[in-house]
C-alpha cells in the first residue's frame, strides 16, 4: 500500500502526518520523523486489519489538514527563517 506523508519543523522537532490514513509522529530529524511515520502507519493499519476495522480507515479531515499545514506558520510566502515542509510517499507491509 502507497501512502503519502508531510513532514513539517515544528519547534524542535519535525512532525509528520499521513494523509491517507490520519497517523501522525514525530522525530528529532526529517529522517527520524519519516521512519517513526512508516511504522507508525505499519502499526496502525496491522491493528486495523487485526481487529477488523478496515472500513473505520480514514483520510485526514480538510480541517485538521489546514491546521497541520497552517500551524506555527508565521507568513504564507518564504521569508529568511523560512523552513519548507517535506512531501513523501513510503510503502507499508501491512496488507489491507
């Protein structure tokens, strides 16, 4: 399964959110967060398919999306502190 995760710099440390199943971490780098990300989702789609909950999977609200994307920014256009969020995508094992 092909998913796509954002990873943003928030304060010390870099967060990340799955878009398409609404798992989010965090990690003292942009790999950390990646990483703690993949298996995080790995983690979380398993226990779905382990507990029968596949229909309860769902993508990021828009709300909580715009939120993720908009909080901690100072200005909408780059400025000198400005510091770019990163897109990814990643497989996962868990088969659902």
């Amino acid at each position: 399964m092909r998913l796509t995760g954002i990873i943003k710099k928030s304060g010390d440390y870099y967060v990340a959110l799955c878009i398409e199943i609404n798992v989010s971490s965090q990690g003292e780098s942009i790999e950390e967060a990646r990483k703690m990300l993949q298996d995080a989702c790995d983690e979380y789609l398993s226990y779905m398919k382990d507990e029968g909950l596949d229909d309860e999977i769902k993508s990021v609200p828009v709300d909580i999306l715009r939120e993720f994307l908009m909080d901690d920014v100072e200005c909408v256009r780059p400025s000198s502190g400005w510091v770019y969020s990163e897109s990814i995508t990643f497989e996962v094992c868990a088969s659902v």
